[in-house]
C-alpha cells in the first residue's frame, strides 16, 4: 500500500496551497484531484483578493491576514500572476445600497488595521474617470486587489511539486476510512495510507466528507463571468463586480444562482451581466465578449469559511470556503500549520464545523 504523511483532495488554490505549505513543512504529501489540476471554481473564478464586505470580526481579521500574506505567498511560489494590490471599490447602485455598505463599514472600522473610504459621486470619479452618473459614490478600501487565477493555480501546483508533493490528477477519492490510527483512502489506482487528510474539495466536499461519515453543509453556487477581448485603459481599481487586467481584457461579474452543479452558461445573465456593466461603463458597449466562465462556489450556511480538524474524526481536516482565491493562500499555510503543530498563527476556532452542530 502506497504511504504518505498527508493526503490532500481537491486540486484548486485551496487544495494546491495546502499541498505546498504542507511539503513545504517538509511532510510526504500526495494531492488527489478528480479532473485537471485547477480546472473546476479555481479555474473561472472572477479573481479579486477582497476584504470588504467579509463579515466584522474573525472573519474580516483573518481575510486581512490573508490579504497581507498574498506577496509573500506569490514571491515564494514564483509567479505574481497580474497580481494588483491598489485598492476596491464597490459601488453604489442606490441611495439604499449606500446606507446598507455605510452601515457595514462603520462596524468593520472597530477591526484593528482596516481602512476603508467613503466617497461621493465626484471623488470616486478621480478614482474611475469613465464611470457614468449610475455610480453615486463607493466604498474604497485599499488592502483589496485582484489576480489572474488561471496563472497563479498552475504556479501554485508547479511550486507544491518543486517542493516534494505528488499530485495526482484524473483521481477521484472513491473511499475514506479509518484504520487505527491512519486513514486509507482508496483510489482507482490502489489505496493511500496517511495519518492526516485534508478534504479540499470546495463545492464537492460534503460528498468526499460523507465517505467517512462526516456531513457538512455547503451548498453549490453557480456563478457566470464575462471577459472581452483586449480593450484600452477603462477600469483602473479592481470593482466588485468589474476590473480590467494588464492584458486589457475586462471582466464582468458575476451571477450567484442556486442551481446545483449546472455548469450550463446563460444567455439571459450574459446579457444581463454585459448590461450592468455598461450601466457604469458605457465604453464597454462596444467590447467583444471573448468568453464566458461559469463555475461552482462552495457556500456555507453563514458564508463563513468551514476550517480545522473535524471534532469526531482524529486526523481529518477541512478546508472550505467561497472566496477561495482571496484566501487560498492563507488556508494552505493554515492547514499545514495545524496539521504539523497542532496550532495556528491565526486564530480557527470560529471556523470549526462543529459550529453546525456536526460532531
């Protein structure tokens, strides 16, 4: 039977930076993904590395802790990946919408260490020259940024093999089992032995859980993107729903359906996501939409990541959350902390899933 210190399932960031840091550590780590390496949520995610908005307390604290720790986790993998950290804007759609992320930032303000801005009509326009008049103001924070995760993931996959880690596409986890004091995890190609599994699946997760008994309550988000094709200058601060890389390709986001696992691209929401963006930049409505990405987010129940040992089961590990490329990097370097000393630099507690109840 093959051996191994961790086995890791799921091949996205998650998953990927969980293998890194754990061989990093200098442990014997094989990573088990079903399809290709970083071609499932990873793959057509929109990109930003995001902290407003998340919830006030731990979970903003540990997305800020996130968000400090992304250049150092990209120099060490060696790939910036259009990588900007120069600050997000949500805007305001709404005298409403105003209120409601005023009132939110007023309670994120009591975290140590976050900044955020708000600004009116005239001064966001010194941030985006070419919105229209729909935005009436935004919320500016400058820790957001945004990333290309189509170029970091396979970085990611490439340093986690430089460091030691197997990984081993095209191999689904079709069993999970306690023996003793390990857990045996039977694949197509035989069995694995490890005392420690990290379960990465993302959306997939309650069903590779479920193999050793464990439920966890995630539900599957579909969510659609839109790329064009190169454009000049137009969007110069990543937006919750627009930005623009240095290859000039703008993207538009992005749908949140509850809608399984359908993968299927709507014609209604691309016209729909393509109209919500001329709203604001009218330059767009000659853009060429070179693609359109649909992928599957992993939502809990409280929209807060589902991290740690699972309490019942010695040795099994999650790690699951949306907003994965804003805090793959911080999971994976927090999973392999746990997993080797038992600890973490920053505090988990608040993520168990024993929250739900789940033993």
């Amino acid at each position: 039977m093959a051996t191994a210190d961790a086995i890791v399932i799921g091949g996205g960031l998650v998953g990927c930076s969980t293998a890194y840091h754990l061989a990093k550590a200098g442990l014997r780590v094989q990573l088990l993904e079903r399809d290709g390496i970083g071609q499932a949520t990873s793959a057509n995610n929109f990109g930003l590395v995001w902290v407003q908005s998340k919830a006030p307390g731990y979970y903003l604290e540990y997305t800020m802790a996130g968000a400090a720790y992304y250049p150092e986790f990209l120099d060490a993998v060696g790939e910036q990946a259009s990588y900007r950290r120069n600050g997000g804007l949500i805007l305001f759609e709404s005298e409403e919408h105003r209120d409601r992320i005023e009132a939110l930032m007023a309670e994120q303000q009591r975290t140590p260490g976050f900044e955020v801005e708000i600004l009116d009509a005239r001064q966001v326009r010194e941030f985006e020259p070419e919105l229209s008049e729909a935005a009436l103001g935004a919320s500016y924070c400058p820790l957001d940024g945004h990333v290309d995760p189509r170029a970091l993931v396979p970085a990611v996959a490439r340093a986690a093999e430089r460091a030691g880690a197997e990984l081993r596409p095209a191999t689904p986890a079709n069993a999970l089992r306690r023996a003793g004091s390990t857990w045996v995890v039977e694949t197509t190609t035989g069995p694995i032995e490890a005392p420690a599994v990290v379960v990465c699946a993302g959306a997939w997760t309650p069903e590779v859980a479920q193999l050793a008994g464990v439920a966890v309550p995630i539900e599957p988000v579909k969510g659609q993107i839109l790329i064009t094709e190169p454009l000049p200058p137009v969007i110069h601060h990543p937006c919750l729903d627009f930005r623009q890389l240095p290859n000039g390709r703008v993207w538009l986001g992005s749908t949140r359906e509850h809608a399984g696992f359908d993968l299927t691209a709507s014609e209604v929401a691309t016209e729909r996501i393509f109209a919500h963006g001329i709203r604001f930049f009218p330059q767009l409505a000659s853009a060429r939409i070179a693609e359109v990405r649909v992928g599957i987010r992993p939502y809990p129940p409280d929209d807060v990541p589902i991290l740690g040992a699972v309490p019942s089961s010695d040795g099994l590990y999650l790690a699951v959350s949306h907003s994965g490329i804003s805090l793959g990097p911080i999971h994976g370097r927090t999973m392999a902390e746990l997993v080797t000393t038992g600890t973490t630099s920053v505090p988990i507690d608040c993520f168990s899933l024993s929250r739900f109840g789940t033993t």
